[in-house]
C-alpha cells in the first residue's frame, strides 16, 4: 500500500497489524505528534550531535 506519506508505509511495515487503523489515522497521529513536537527530523546521530 502506497501513501503520500512515506512514514506511514514504515509504520505498516514495522507493524502490520496497524492497516487495520487505517492511513487516514494514522496521518491524524503524525500530524498531532508533530504539532506537538514529538517528532524529530534527521538520523539518531544527528539528533545525538545536536
């Protein structure tokens, strides 16, 4: 399953079982986490060096 948004197909990928929630939810959590500041861009050790 193709998305727009290429976190959700790694999201599907890490767990399956999360298709059944749908994309749609999905993308309203992402949209959510990151308003709120949960989500960070770059790698691990980009992150760590900053």
């Amino acid at each position: 399953m193709e998305n727009s948004d290429p976190r959700i197909d790694a999201i599907y990928e890490a767990d399956p079982l999360l298709k059944l929630v749908g994309p749609g939810t999905i993308t309203d959590i992402l949209k959510a986490a990151d308003k709120a500041g949960l989500i960070t861009t770059g790698t691990a050790s980009e992150r760590r060096a900053a």
